[in-house]
C-alpha cells in the first residue's frame, strides 16, 4: 500500500510538470532561443537516466528524471507553438 500511495504522489508531480513547463516557458523567452540544443540534450539526458533508474526500480530517480524531461520538453514545444 506504502508503494502505491509513493506512485500516486509521483503521477501528481508528473502532472504539475506540464504547468511548471508552460510557465517557465512564458517568462523565459530569451533562454529558450539561445539554448536549444542543450534542452534537446538534458532532455534526451533524463529519459536515459530514468530508463536506468526504472532498471534499478529506484522510484525517486525514476520521477525526478521524468519530471526534468516533461519540464524542459513542455519549455520547448511551448516555444515552437508561439513562433508559428
């Protein structure tokens, strides 16, 4: 029961992650232009890490990844939607 109330709390994180994303994309216009590549590169970083980390079933690595790559990757498509 302890592991499925962890993995719930998890999810929720994972959620607000797209709002976080959004947000941080709106006020940080300027970041966005100049470092493009090294979001694609933190986000491809993080899937990895929390590939490796479901391998290891270490949950907190495992979400804190997740929600590193659903940040930035919210950052970045929230960016490519305003340029059009």
């Amino acid at each position: 029961m302890k592991e499925l109330i962890k993995v719930f709390i998890g999810i929720i994180f994972l959620f607000f992650g797209f709002y976080i994303g959004n947000f941080l994309a709106k006020i940080t216009k300027e970041e966005l232009e100049a470092g493009q590549f090294w979001f694609k590169l933190l986000i491809i970083i993080s899937l990895i890490g929390a590939l490796i980390s479901m391998i290891l079933k270490n949950d907190v690595l495992f979400f804190s990844f997740l929600f590193i790559a659903i940040v930035t990757s919210r950052s970045l498509k929230k960016k490519k939607v305003e340029k059009k």
